[in-house]
C-alpha cells in the first residue's frame, strides 16, 4: 500500500485524515505545517503527499513550489485540501504544481476515492 | 467502508475552543485601522480551520455561520477592507456565538437559534455594506449553475473523448493511465494512441508529454462524471467530450489498444455513484444531516488536559530508571546477605529519589500556565470599559506562571470578581483622572508569579484606592463595627471582606451581583489560600491572592492529641506557642480566650471537638497553635507538635462522607491515617456549637 504524506494544521483534520488512510491500508506520516512536511520529505520520499493550504510557517501551495524543487518530489501526486472551490483557488494550486484538490468538508468516504484516483 | 467520524468530535471541539480563544486574543489586539499581517492571518487560520473541520465533521451550521465572519476576515487579509471598530465588535460577538454553538453541540443542547441569526445577519449586513455582495452572488451562481448540471439529461450511450496533454502534464503529478483506469471504472472503454507528436529520440525530454489519446467510453454516466475525471487537467490539457452515436457494437474491435477490459472490474457501479456524490452538494446534504441529529452522546466530554510531549518524555524515564531500581533491588534480595547492606541502602536511595522525582514530575502534568485564566481578561476590560466610559491599559505578567488545573478552575470567577471591581469602583472615569493629575488612561496589572510553594496573583490598579470613610461608615451602618472603634486604614480594607457588606451606591450591572468580597474570600480560603488587600486613596489597590501551587498534595503539620494525629495545613499556622495559663481569660459563652500580643484568640480544644478521650488536659503542657482562616485567628491546642511533610490529600467526602472540621485525610508513613484539620469548618463549628451539634444529630439519624 502507499505510503502518504499529510500535512495540516489542524490535529482533528489530521487525526482523521491519519484514521482514515491507515484504515485503508496506507503508511501515514503526519506534519503540522509546511515547514515540517518540507523537512520530512527532505529525508524520504512518498507516494502521495496530501496538504492542506492555510497553514502557519508554510503555506500548503509553498510547499508544493518547492516539494516540486525535490527530485524525489517531482512527479509524486500532490493533493490539496482546499475550502475554496472557486477557479482562482484551483488555479493557484495547479501553478504550484498541485496534482489535484479535494475541497473541504469531504468525509473519509470522499478521501478516500480521490486518493484511489492518484494511487491509481 | 464507512468510517465514523465523531471519534474525532471531542479533538475538534478542543482545538477549536482554542482557535477561538487565539481569534478573541487577536482580535482584541486589532486596533481601529491598522492591519497587522500576523495577527489577522492567524485569526483567519483559526476560522478556517474551524469552518473546515465543522464541516467535515458534520456541524454544518456552525461551518455556515462561520463562512460568513471567514469571508470578513479574508477581505481584510487581503487588504480590500479597513479595519474598523464596528468590524471588530460584530467578529467577537461572532466568536462568543460560535463558541455557544460548540458547546451546545457538545452538550448535545438546543442552539439559540436567534442569536445566530441575529450576529449571522450582523456580519452580512457588514459584508454587503461594501460593494461586496458580490459574494453571495457567486454563491448563488454557483447553485444555479450546480441545478443545470444536474439537469442536464444523459441518454447517450456513451462519450468520445480526445485527450491531449499538454507537455508538462506529468510534472503536475497527474499521469494520463490512471486516469484512464477511473474512466475504465465509469464503462467500457477503449483507448486510441497517437504518438504522431512523438519526437526524434535525441530531441526528446524525458519528462515531457508527447502523447495524445482518443478515447471511446461506453457509459451511461454523465458528462459530469467523465468531466471530473479531468477536472484537475483541464488547463494542462486539450479535451474535447462528445457523445457517442449509438453504433458502439460495430468499431469497437477495430479499435488497436483495448486499454481496459472493463469486466475485469465488477464493482464499478458503486464506485462511480461515489464519484458522481462527490461533485454535487445535493447528494451529501443528508448524509450531513444524519450525522449531526445522531444524539452525539451527551456529555461524553471528559475533561482532558494537553501535556508537552516534553512533560510526558520526562515521565517515560523516570518510569524506566523505577524499573532498573526494582530489578536492582529484586537480585539484591534474591539471596540476601547482611553484606550487601550498603548496597541495599544505596538502591532504597536511588528509589526514593526516584519516587520522588516521578511525584514532582507528574503533579507538572496537570501544572497549566496562568495564561488559561488570564487570557480572558483582555475581553472583559475591553467589553467593560466601553460600558463604563473608562480608559483601562490592561497589562497582563507571568502568564507563563503555571498552577494546578484545578486550582485554575476555581480561581477564575474570584479573579474576575477582582478585576470588575477595580475597573467599576477602582479606576475613575477620564475626567476624574485627569483631574486628579493623572493619566487618563488607568492602568489594570495583573501578575502572577511563584513563590515558595505558592502562586500569588496580584491585581493592581492605579484608581481611587478604597474609599475608607465610605467603608468605615456602611460598617458601623451594619453593626459591623462599634461607632467609636477607632480603626487604622489596615483594619478598614479588611472590613470589605466581611459578609454582607457592599459599598456600591447602586448595584450596577457589572460588578456588585450580589456576590461581595466575603464570597470572594471565602472561595480563596477553600482553596487553601488567602487574599488581602493594600489600598492608598488616590493611588490605588492592589489585591494579592495567594495560593498552594496544587490541591492533591499540600505542606502539613502533623499534631498530636490524644491518640491521634492530626494534620494543620502549614500555610494556615501562623505560629506555635507555649500557654501561660495567666493569659488564658474564660468568657461565659465564648469559652476559653487567650491573650497572645494583647490579642484575645478563641481557645478551641481538639479533644473537644472531636470527642476524645485521654489527651492533655492541663494547658501549660501542651502547646497553642495559632491559625488563620477567613482572616480570624484562633488557637488549637494539641498535645505535641510532630513532623513537617508533605501530605497527598485524600477526599474523605469520595471515600466516606463529609465531615465538618476535616477537610480530607492523609496516609502517613507508617500507613495510618490522619485526617486532615479543616480550620474554616472548626471555626464555623467554634461559632455555632449548638447548630453544629443539631446538624450532626440530623446527620447521623
């Protein structure tokens, strides 16, 4: 199974973010912001790496920017957890280089099926 | 699988009282149009992410109403917005009404529907003040839009599909075959190359797309659903979605590349039903709803305390050096020899210091920096002076002065009781301070800092002071005091703390509930603490609390009378004397009295009060111990003074009853039990013989 790296401020959203991909069989590595998830992914690499965006330290799109600076980073799926749906939003992510979005509220349900998108 | 989401409530709740406890703190930091990046981001984070995690978790009320002061915030943020007073008032109220909401869903109580609404419509009053209503215009496009999509009827037999990426695609992460493996899943489908694009090898980058595709997809899936396959590549890619005539049976085996045979996957129906509910709000509406109206097991809210991961390493080894001192004493005891007694004393050190250190380490676990308690206080100055038309500086010290989480419940409604006080009746009004050559800002200081074993917590202002003759006057008004005692100022201050006095001209709304100062102290003084005053007119008050730094474990004296032993919290002594009996005068009514420093001191004997046989009886040999509880002074005898230790409190109420004049008990040493003198309880018992003789006599029938 793959093995995912999530990223978000938030310990309710990571906690069930963590639940839900461990349920299905999946390697979690959790971060708080994107300074951490940076640092994490400097050491090892990922299958998936799923962020959220407003965060302290270091925004989930600046970390996509510079996960895609890693070599190791530079076809792996990006997901962005957004609230925002509107175009704008989507578009930025995908400037930074994000794979794909899942907007908020989403339930383990819907987590879980984009994930199965990416992991193909 | 489906997974249930309110093992996730409780870490929800907790983390987003303490987003807003950091957008109340921000907020109140905002001033009228200055913007600080900092501190309005982090506000905006904390909305978000409650509007985000309610919503997952299945509040949607509280994430809707939350959207509104989110979007409030985000224009701010980004500069399209001033920040002015009126934003800020309406963005706490929204805060008290989300933190309401919270609890309401936590208790699993009813919401006040009316409040909602009524800030809900504050803030979008305040939204469409501006040119901004363009927002719920784009809330409403994007509904319509959402109802044509869904109408939009799907009676083809399937989709052409022409798929060319852009060279960059798969730098984005997305990768053409899984795509086209979750078309698979929506019917039968077949995939076309064409690789005319494909360059000369020597000009080829590996990491570019040079591929195209066109794709037949036979389904009775919407367009929607093909669409979203693509949603995350449209802009990285050509497409073009057609519908398919119907004559699918004829091509199809002409076609080169069958990509995917789709009955290798059988369970595609329910899959792209799943795809389909996540693009339309519509469908997951109700599941939303059956998750909130699940009766959310009412007051499973266990209290629950965040521990540094530091506090809790800390734990882990001590823990793992107890265990290495066990093994080392278990093979010293395997086979004993007198030789190995230094050894054994050696290792019964190390555990005792190991012991020790674990007790220290764990009472830390539920030390919680004052912060908790104080950071409510910058809200109530700000809410309070603009009803009273003051001007209040509040300055806030020692936050990080930590105390135990239960002394930090009790201390905060005497803390507010406090700090309303000194705004109300301490601090004067702009005209007066200036008047009196002051600043016309007050200043409010509340500190907090340890001390021995105890934390003390000042509130200091710089107003009027106590008015003493205005005190002095309601006393004697109240029997309190004789018309002719002449008082100093000390013994003034003091009177405010006695029951049933109050010196405010009119009961306002803000301080003055009926709660006085006696309440104030009576609380302290169950905490095993003490709060005094010191007062200067027309400098100002300062109240100085004090208090054990924990309630499980406290410094005690331990006595002897009788056959017993008895345990006097040392913070309560104040000294031990040996008894003159010349000093000692007999009252009628009021027992024995004793003359210490011109000070007559009730007498109060413990063989007495606790009904014991045996112990000393003539006063010259034994010894007085003085105490002080609620400001009164009084002296036990006991027999004899023993050790000092600390003693872990053990509630007799939880394991027997309550019993007046004994406020718990302790396992000494030797494993007997001692209880613990409650002084306020001997007192009152010292006052009221008779009533506490009737109480008890109902007690026991």
């Amino acid at each position: 199974m793959a093995n995912i790296l999530a990223v978000d401020d938030s310990a309710s959203m990571r906690q069930m973010v963590e639940f839900t991909l461990k349920g299905a069989g999946h390697t979690v590595t959790s971060a708080n912001d994107g300074q951490q998830a940076l640092d994490i992914a400097k050491t090892k690499s990922f299958d998936l790496v799923i962020t959220d965006v407003n965060m302290p330290n270091k925004d989930g799109l600046s970390l996509t920017r510079d996960l895609r600076q890693l070599s190791a980073f530079k076809f792996t799926p990006i997901l962005v957890l957004t609230t925002e749906a509107g175009p704008e939003k989507k578009q930025e992510g995908r400037a930074a280089g994000a794979t794909g979005w899942l907007i908020k509220p989403f339930n383990p349900d819907q987590l879980l099926a984009t994930v199965k998108k990416v992991l193909g | 699988m489906s997974i249930d989401v309110s093992q996730f409530h409780s870490i929800f709740f907790e983390e987003s009282f303490e987003g807003l406890d950091t957008m109340e703190s921000g907020l109140l930091s905002m001033s009228e149009g200055e913007t600080d990046a900092d501190t309005i981001n982090t506000i905006f984070r904390a909305a978000h992410s409650i509007k985000g995690g309610a919503g997952t978790f299945g509040f949607s009320n509280i994430s809707e109403f939350t959207h509104g002061l989110e979007t409030l915030l985000d224009q701010i943020r980004n500069g399209e917005r001033d920040t002015t007073n009126e934003a800020v008032e309406v963005m706490l109220s929204a805060v008290d009404t989300l933190r309401e909401m919270m609890s309401a869903v936590q208790d699993a109580a009813d919401i006040d529907e009316e409040k909602v609404a009524h800030v809900s419509s504050e803030l979008t009053r305040l939204l469409q003040s501006d040119e901004e209503a363009a927002e719920a215009q784009t809330i409403s496009d994007e509904t319509s839009s959402n109802e044509t999509t869904l109408a939009t009827e799907h009676q083809q037999a399937g989709w052409k599909i022409d798929f060319k990426p852009l060279p960059h695609l798969l730098q984005t992460g997305n990768e053409p075959s899984r795509m086209f493996n979750e078309l698979a899943e929506l019917g039968k489908l077949d995939v076309e190359l064409d690789d005319a694009a494909l360059p000369h090898f020597s000009d080829l980058d590996p990491e570019a797309c040079y591929l195209s595709w066109q794709l037949r997809l036979e389904t009775d899936a919407s367009i929607e659903a093909v669409q979203e396959v693509f949603e995350w590549v449209e802009d990285d890619c050509e497409l073009s979605i057609s519908p398919l005539v119907d004559e699918q049976h004829q091509d199809t085996t002409q076609l080169e590349k069958p990509f995917q045979d789709t009955d290798a996957s059988p369970s595609t129906a329910p899959i792209a039903e799943q795809a389909v509910s996540t693009q339309s709000p519509e469908s997951t509406a109700p599941k939303v709803d059956s998750v909130k109206k699940k009766p959310s097991t009412p007051s499973t809210e266990m209290a629950s305390i965040r521990v540094g991961t530091e506090k809790v390493d800390s734990l882990v080894n001590l823990v793992g050096e107890l265990v290495i001192t066990q093994s080392m004493l278990g093979q010293i005891g395997e086979n004993f020899d007198i030789k190995m007694l230094p050894q054994l004393i050696d290792g019964l050190e190390q555990l005792e210091r190991n012991t020790r250190e674990l007790q220290e380490n764990i009472m830390r676990i539920r030390m919680l920096p004052i912060s908790f308690v104080f950071n409510r206080f910058p809200r109530l100055v700000h809410d309070m002076t603009s009803k009273l038309g003051k001007k209040v500086n509040l300055v806030l010290s020692g936050e990080q002065t930590e105390l135990d989480k239960t002394v930090m419940e009790k201390i905060g409604d005497p803390l507010v009781h406090l700090v309303r006080n000194s705004l109300d009746h301490g601090l004067e009004i702009p005209e007066k301070r200036l008047a009196a050559n002051k600043n016309e800002v007050g200043e409010l200081h509340l500190t907090a800092y340890h001390q021995g074993g105890n934390i003390v917590i000042e509130i200091s202002d710089d107003g009027a002071g106590l008015n003493e003759e205005k005190i002095l006057q309601k006393a004697i008004e109240k029997g309190l005091v004789e018309a002719d005692e002449n008082l100093s100022p000390e013994k003034i201050h003091e009177l405010i703390f006695l029951p049933g006095f109050s010196t405010a001209d009119a009961v306002s709304d803000l301080s003055g509930r009926g709660v006085g100062m006696d309440v104030v102290r009576k609380n302290i003084n169950s905490l095993g603490g003490n709060v005094e005053v010191i007062s200067e007119p027309g400098v100002g008050s300062t109240f100085t609390i004090r208090l054990p730094l924990t309630l499980a474990i406290m410094d005690g004296q331990i006595i002897q009378v009788a056959e017993q032993r008895f345990i006097i919290p040392l913070i309560s002594i104040i000294e031990s004397v040996e008894i003159e009996p010349k000093k000692v005068k007999r009252v009628t009514g009021k027992g024995e009295l004793y003359n210490i420093r011109d000070e007559y001191v009730p007498l109060i004997r413990l063989t007495n009060v606790f009904n014991l046989d045996g112990g000393v009886e003539t006063l010259e040999d034994g010894l007085l111990v003085i105490v002080e509880a609620e400001d009164r002074k009084v002296g036990l005898f006991v027999d004899e003074l023993l050790s000092q230790q600390q003693v872990v409190i053990k509630s007799l109420e939880t394991n027997f009853r309550k019993v007046t004049g004994v406020a718990g008990a302790t396992i000494l040493g030797d494993g007997t039990v001692a209880m613990i003198l409650d002084i306020s309880g001997l007192l009152t018992m010292h006052r009221e013989p008779a009533k506490q003789l009737n109480s008890s006599v109902i007690k026991v029938a």
